[in-house]
C-alpha cells in the first residue's frame, strides 16, 4: 500500500465532470484506488463516493492505492492532480 498527500488545483474542485475523469483514470489500473480527505475515505472507482467527499479547489487530499500496480497508479495519479484532471 502507497499513500500521497496531493493539492488539487482544478478551478472546480471535484465535482462531476473532474470526478469523472479521475474514475476514468482510476479505472484503467487494477490497483485499489482509494481517495481520503480528512477522515473520510471514498472509493476513486465511485462517481457517488467522490462527490461525497465535497473536495474544493485547493484541498488537500490523499491518494491511496494497493494492489499490484500501485506504484505506477499513485505516480500517475499524482501528476494527473497536479495537472489539474486533464491529461
């Protein structure tokens, strides 16, 4: 299991359209994907999940990944946050 603190910096935050295209990424590995903002914890694979964290512009979360591609997905996942959700 590998964790990492990122800062997202899309204008929106996470909300729809962004939380889709982090599934959509997310998806593409067969690592757990996990996303954690504060205490709560919500599936990266999870539309509903995601949007439940109520992420905002500037907030830190952790990406948390576990399974056999994990360092590839969290390495991937990072830029991908810090580019702003837009590969």
């Amino acid at each position: 299991m590998i964790a990492k603190e990122v800062t997202i910096s899309s204008k929106t935050g996470l909300e729809s359209k962004m939380a889709a295209r982090l599934i959509q990424k997310a998806s593409s590995y067969e690592a757990n994907i996990w996303i954690q903002k504060g205490e709560r914890k919500a599936n990266a694979k999870s539309l509903l999940g995601l949007l439940s964290l109520g992420i905002s512009p500037g907030d830190k979360i952790t990406i948390i990944t576990d399974g056999r591609d994990e360092a590839i997905a969290i390495k991937e996942l990072e830029v991908f946050a810090n580019n702003g959700m837009i590969e």
